[in-house]
C-alpha cells in the first residue's frame, strides 16, 4: 500500500518498510508519471528506536537527497494520521538532521534545519547567487522579473554547481518563489528547502521582516518565519489517495 501526497503541488509517494536499503528502481517504477503513481519523490518511513521514524528520501530520478521541506510536512501528516506519531506532533530523521512537525487539520509546519552559507560571492552573467545549504544545497538570485526564467540557464547552472537553482522576487509584504530542483531535472510547482532558501538569503540581507508570506509557481500560500533560532516552514498538505501496488 502506497498513498500519494502533495504540498503545495509538490507531489510525493510514501510508504512504509521496515529496513532502509536501495530503493533507486523502485522510486523510478512509482515516480514515473505514466506508468507509476507519478511524484516527484518517494518517501520511506522506517522504525526508529528514539523518534517517531527515520525517512529514506529519493527523487524522481531515483537519486538520494538529504531533506526536502515539502515531503517534511507531507510525510508529517502521513505519520500522524496512521499513528505513527501521536498528538499532533511529527519527529523524525532524515539525512539532514532530525524534523520536527506540527500537524492542525491539514496544515503542517515543519522546523528546519539550521541553514549553511557556502558562497555568497557567486557571479554568473552579471548575476549575483548565494549558495546555502537548508538540508540540501541551493544557489539563490533575488531578480525584479519572476516571470522570466532561462530554463537552459537553471540547468547549466545546476550541474555547474551541483546544486537546485532558485529565484525570489521580493515584494511589499509576500515573496514570490520559482525553483528547478536537482532531481527532477525540471521547474517544479514549488520546492520547500529552496522556498526557505530564498527566505533566509532575503532576512539575512535585512530585505524582509523575520515572517513573510511565500508563494511558489503553484500559486499555494505558504509561510516562513524566523523564531527562537529556527526557521519554520508551514502550509496546507492534500492527501490525495492510498492505492495497492501492481509494479
């Protein structure tokens, strides 16, 4: 048994197993959007003896990551509504570090991990990027224009830096988010780990107050904020069904 998620139309296949081992074939056959499910990821849920799970990640393309925030709500409210975790409150390991979550109805807000400064000296093309890492690397421009977006460039970009590759534009009172995800190899309809990413490049610079709205390419409202030394990523997920597997 599977069941299919989606956070802010970043969409995810979660299931459970007992041991975490390689899963790269199987989260190809489930992300495929023909012949599987169709998701940009797969999420593993496996016992742990001190939290309430460990997570084993992947990517569409079959390969491992770190963290990504939205899978983090989504496999939050997963946990919750299986009894996997009680009382509305997920934690959980990944490879980044330990998640905790917060699970109200349908809206979750996942506490991410402390964010990395790798460059902030990167120029491309006249262009200004910060490189940080928020669980997985992504390289960060704020631009005046959302709508335009080079996809070639982004890819270029992407493997030149080994890295998921994202512009904000800042506005009076929301930021506005686009991303392509490594992975994927593709723009998404929204990324967490990049959305946070824009966030925290904008707050440090003292561009935007320690809480904003944040809308990605799918248009969802979501919420980041600076509290007590966290950054905290909140939004609505959707449950989308539970199906029996044949492949």
């Amino acid at each position: 048994m599977v069941t299919k998620y989606s956070a802010s139309g970043n969409d995810f296949v979660i299931l459970v197993a007992q041991n975490i081992e390689n899963r790269t074939d199987l989260a190809k056959k489930l992300c495929d959007r023909h012949n599987g499910v169709g998701a940009d990821g797969l999420v593993v849920v496996v016992p742990h003896t001190i939290y309430d799970f460990e997570w084993d990640f992947y990517n569409s393309d079959g390969s491992s990551a770190s963290m990504c925030g939205n899978a983090s709500r989504a496999v939050a409210h997963y946990a919750v509504d299986r009894g996997i975790s009680r009382d509305g409150v997920s934690e959980f390991l990944t490879k980044a570090g330990v998640i905790k979550a917060s699970v109200n109805g349908d809206y979750v807000i996942s506490d991410m991990v402390k964010p990395k400064f790798l460059d902030k000296e990167i120029v491309e093309d006249g262009v200004s990027w910060w490189l940080l890492d928020t669980g997985v690397p992504h390289l960060v421009s704020i631009v005046e224009d959302i709508k335009f977006f080079d996809i070639q460039k982004m890819r270029e970009l992407r493997y030149k830096y080994n890295a998921n590759v994202n512009i904000v534009k800042i506005n009076s009172n929301f930021l506005e988010v686009r991303t392509y995800e490594r992975g994927v190899e593709d723009e998404t309809l929204a990324c967490g780990t990049g959305m946070v990413a824009c966030f925290v490049r904008a707050f440090t610079s003292n561009l935007i107050p320690s809480s904003m709205k944040v809308f990605p390419k799918s248009r969802e409202e979501l919420y980041i904020s600076y509290e007590n030394d966290t950054y905290r990523f909140g939004g609505k997920v959707i449950k989308v069904f539970n199906a029996e597997l044949f492949i």
